[in-house]
C-alpha cells in the first residue's frame, strides 16, 4: 500500500462518520426510558435462564 492509497482510505472514513453523524438524533426522554427498559427486562431474562440452567445441571449432575 502506498501513502496516498492509506490518505484516500482515511479520507473516506472522515465522510463516513460525517454522514453518520448528521443521520443520528439524541433519543426523547421517552425513547431513553422506553430502550432502558428493555434492555433490563432482556438482561433480567437471560440471567434466569442461566439460573434456571445452573440449577437444573447441580440437581441432576
């Protein structure tokens, strides 16, 4: 690779974020909420599937 090719390359990642950038929105307080809950209610659902498989394995292993 030569220098030029790497400044193009980093050139076209400086546009990129540019675009993403412009695109994004900071989320409403009820966006956030909303995210926030689901996101725990997800988290607390795997956990006890975990538990409940933990379980399972100290019981009959």
């Amino acid at each position: 690779m030569n220098f030029n090719s790497l400044i193009s390359k980093f050139k076209s990642f400086v546009i990129e974020c540019k675009r993403v950038f412009r695109v994004t929105k900071k989320p409403s307080n009820l966006e956030f909420k909303t995210i926030v809950k689901a996101s725990g209610l997800g988290i607390i659902v795997i956990g006890l599937i975990g538990f409940m498989i933990h379980m399972i394995k100290q019981l009959f292993f």
